[in-house]
C-alpha cells in the first residue's frame, strides 16, 4: 500500500511501537558495511493502557523527542502494525483458489478474518506448496487489518512529525533481521525457526531459505507469566513485575526462597507456551513432510530471564539460541548500552523494519531480503 525507498545510503527509520517499549533505528551502508546512524528507545508506563489516548499522546511526544536528541537524518520511517490489531489465518488452496486469488480473498478470506473486503486491507503471502493427504496443495498466509486501524496508526506518525512510507506486520520484520545469519547456500535447504518473546504475544515464524513459510501468533507471553505470578502468590501485578526484573538481575537480591516461589508460579504457564510452539513444529512437519527443527533462535525482551529459557529448552528438547540481530553492524556511531543484554535481541523487530527494501547482490554475507509486501 505504501511503498518508497531512498536510493540514498541512508535507510529510512525502522520504528518499534511495542507494548512495553518504542525503540527507532536508523541504519547506513558504506560498501558492505552496515552501520548502525542512530537509535533510540524509551520505555512504556504499563499504567498508559488503561487510557489510550494519554498511551497516545506519549507515544508522539516520546518519538518527536527520540527524533531530536537521537541523531536521526530524514523523516521516512518504516513502521509496524500492533500485532493485537493484525489478523492472520493461513489457509490450504487449489489451484482454482489461487487462479483468482484476489476474488477467493473478497469472498471467503475476509469473512474468516472478520473484515470487510470492500473496505480494510488484506495482503497474502505463498507459503509453497504442501501434501493435503494424496492431494498437493498450496499453503498461503493471509494477514488482514481494519481501515480504520491502519489510518490511526499512520496518523499517528505523521502527528510524531515522522513520514510514512511503509508499514509492515511483525513476523515479516523479524524474519527480515534474522535472514542476515543465512549466509550460505546450504542454509536455504533447511527450516530456520524464530520465535519472539513480546510482552503480549509470542510470535513464532518458520522459513524455508528466504521465504517465510509459517506464521503462528500465540496469545501467551510476558503479561500472563506476570498475570500468573500474581494470582499464585496472591500479590499486585506490580509487585509481581517487579520480582520478574529482580529475577532476570543476576544482582538483583532474591533469595532462593522467593526465586522458587516465583519460578514454580510460572510453571504452568511456561509449560503451556511450550506446547503451543511445540505443536508449530509439529505443524510444520507435518504440512510440509520435513523433520521437526532441532534448533529455535529465540529473540524479544522476555529472553533475557533465564528461568523462563531454561524451562522452554527442557519442555521443547530442541536446541536455543538467543538471536543477535545487531551482529556485524559497526555500533561506535550510536549510544547502546550492551553491558546488560550484550546480544540485543529486544531490537530484531527494529531492525527488520530498518532492513526493509534494502537490496544487497545475492550471496554476500550481509544480505537481508525483501520479503513480499504484506500491509
């Protein structure tokens, strides 16, 4: 829908509005070196929610400033959807479907997504083609949004004094920052597994080489693991947020007490988000007659808390890796403090949004792709 790129070296802003955080970087090429122009994150009053326009208005207020003091050049931004307000549904098509996909998508496809064809916006991808018991099939992710939704999201840049020019959904973004790790032919053979750990969803997207494949939203992630901790101690979802960060912090002070009291609070839940990325996996070997993954990169704030990692790898029995997303890029021209979280993997989306429509000539070993236009 949106779709301009500077033919200058200098990418247009990627722009994270996240629920627990905004971050915005800019990112510059010199050759094959990537460097990183500018960046710049506030975090997010969780009191805002119960108010969204004082949410709103802090949102601009914060970018407008983020945008002053953080060094940026040019306006254009490259932004996603709140994954709360994006409907995504992947569906199994014939070859009749998908000779006139445009009219299966008015028909049938914004029914099941609970919109309007006539009015929001639909966009798909081609997942490839799968065995459907004897029959071949083919796989497409649809992702759809309200009109109405999308209009208040770009009106709220342009208030931010930022200029549009894309708007993309998260897992395309995130998918877009780990492609950079595919840096040999081999890789595009195998399925490569990323799984985001957000404050309200936790995304988990599988590619085959440079294509996205399997997009599955998973309504469990950090609100709920703190959600749960306060009603099995019988405390305030703040005191509960709190005993969360003093247990991420190695420093942090908890006895061992507490930690356990806190960690078997968390149990269940973590044990039914486990099942849930298990049964991804499953999906996918199933669909598409492949082994189940043996690896997984996680990324997303809440990795940084390894009680929760431990538990994922126990339940999941495949190997984690926590993604790098900032690997390679020359860091001494932006103010990061990596003493805490040296590997950064909070920023993926960010950067996947600062990579869009970055070409680079293929096989070279700092190559994103382009992954088709979603919304």
């Amino acid at each position: 829908m949106l779709n301009w790129f500077s033919k200058s070296k200098v990418q247009p802003i990627g722009l994270d509005i996240g629920h627990s955080s905004i971050k915005m970087i800019q990112l510059c090429r010199e050759g094959q070196a990537i460097h990183v122009a500018a960046a710049a994150d506030v975090p997010i009053d969780p009191a805002l929610y119960s108010d969204p326009v004082v949410r709103k208005e802090f949102i601009i207020s914060s970018i407008r400033r983020m945008y002053s003091q953080g060094g940026f050049s040019a306006r254009q931004t490259v932004s996603c959807l709140p994954s709360d307000i994006i409907r995504i549904r992947s569906l199994r098509l014939d070859s009749a479907a998908l000779e006139d996909i445009e009219q299966f998508i008015r028909e049938d496809v914004a029914a099941r997504l609970g919109l309007d064809p006539e009015v929001d916006e639909l966009r798909h991808l081609v997942a490839g083609d799968i065995f459907h018991g004897e029959e071949i099939k083919t796989e497409v992710i649809f992702f759809g949004v309200e009109r109405a939704a999308l209009a208040d999201h770009i009106e709220m840049l342009e208030q931010a004094h930022l200029d549009p020019v894309s708007v993309d959904t998260v897992p395309c973004a995130l998918f877009r920052s780990f492609q950079r790790s595919l840096r040999r032919r081999e890789d595009m053979n195998v399925a490569s597994v990323l799984v985001d750990l957000g404050s309200h969803f936790t995304t988990v997207i599988i590619g085959q080489g440079l294509q996205v494949i399997f997009i599955k939203q998973i309504p469990i992630a950090g609100e709920h693991l703190t959600q749960e901790i306060a009603s099995k101690l019988g405390i305030e979802p703040v005191k509960a947020a709190m005993l969360r960060s003093k247990l991420r912090d190695p420093q942090g002070g908890l006895d061992e007490e507490t930690t356990r009291a806190v960690t078997d609070a968390m149990n269940g839940m973590i044990e039914l988000l486990a099942r849930e990325i298990s049964l991804c996996f499953k999906y996918y070997a199933v669909t598409f007659r492949s082994q189940c993954p043996s690896e997984a990169v996680f990324a997303g704030g809440e990795v940084y808390e390894s009680s929760l990692m431990d538990a994922l790898c126990r339940h999941l029995g495949v190997k984690i890796r926590i993604a790098e997303p900032l690997r390679g890029f020359d860091l001494s021209r932006a103010n990061f403090n990596r003493r805490r979280n040296p590997q950064m993997c909070e920023w993926a989306v960010a950067v996947g949004l600062g990579l869009k429509g970055w070409e680079i000539p293929e096989n070279t070993s700092e190559q994103p792709n382009v992954v088709q236009e979603t919304v």
